[in-house]
C-alpha cells in the first residue's frame, strides 16, 4: 500500500501490516521521526527502513533510536534500497553507505549545521517573525517555515522555544 499522510498510513495500518515500511521524515501532518516510536508500540513486528533526504547524523541517530531499522537516503541507487529492504527483513540494521560512513565519523554530541541554519537560527533567536525572516532573507515564507521545522528535527527540538534554549545553551550561534 502507499499513504501520503501520517493519518493515511495509520489508518492503512489497522487493516494491513507490512513487514517493512517504507518511511519518509517529512510528511505533511506530522514527522517520521515520532511515528517510528509509534509504529514500534503499536505494531512490534513491522520493520521500519527510513527512505529520507535528511543526511544529519542528529536525524539518523534519532530515528535509529526510535525503532527504524534501517536509514536510507532517496539519492541512493535503487540496489541499495532492494538491499535495505533485504535486510531489515532478515532482522538486520541497514544504514547506506553514506549515512554508515556519517554515523562512523560523527560523535553523539556533535551538531553540524550549516551557514545557512545558523544563520536563521540566530534570527529566531532573536525573536524575528517567519515573515521578517523571508525579507531579510529573500526567502519566501514557506521556505522558511520547511528551513524552521527541519532545525527543530535536526536538533530533536519540540518546538521553536526549545529550539532557542537549545541554540543558546549549546552556543550554536
């Protein structure tokens, strides 16, 4: 089956449980990244094999820990996603080769972000508006809610409060 939606895919769930569920992060009602845990409570025995654009180690290691068993990224060639599949369905971790060798290189506590996430991040710190933000960066107003939401999903934020806690005590800017 094939949902586009994080309440499509919970529906879908109560009448069919796949073995492997392709997951993607970033879904138009909610993230991926909660809906591992959930699917882990509800239904033990799907395996979770994470299909994303995301290519953060703070992403990988969050979802890893809530459940997926395996990480892939949609530039991978489709040989690798058969054998993702494969995998995680003999009960094995599968992580593609360049999120493996990321997972390798980085340590837990470490946050990349780039100059353009730094960038916003210190205007949400300093309390600029979604629209403020688009002006001064000649984005539109819907780049910056996506640019938004993927640093709260990076740094495993609840919300843009915490995100600014966060940003202040790990001086990420």
């Amino acid at each position: 089956g094939v949902s586009h939606t994080l309440a499509e895919s919970r529906k879908a769930l109560v009448f069919q449980t796949p073995d492997v569920l392709l997951l993607d992060l970033n879904l138009p009602d909610g993230n991926g990244i909660d809906f591992c845990s959930e699917i882990n409570l509800k239904y033990p025995g799907v395996k979770i094999l994470v299909l994303t654009t995301h290519d953060e180690y703070s992403v990988a290691k969050r979802v890893l820990n809530n459940g997926a068993s395996g990480y892939i990224l949609k530039n991978s060639l489709s040989e690798e996603v058969i054998a993702g599949i494969e995998a995680v369905m003999n009960g094995e971790t599968f992580l593609c080769e360049e999120i493996d060798v990321l997972m390798k290189k980085e340590s837990e506590h470490a946050v990349w972000l780039t100059t353009r996430e730094r960038e916003l991040l210190r205007l949400i710190v300093d309390g600029h508006t979604n629209q403020e933000i688009a002006d001064k960066l000649y984005l539109g107003v819907e780049t910056i809610k996506t640019y938004r939401k993927n640093l709260i999903l990076k740094l495993g934020a609840r919300n843009s409060m915490v995100l600014v806690r966060m940003a202040i005590e790990k001086k990420l800017i």
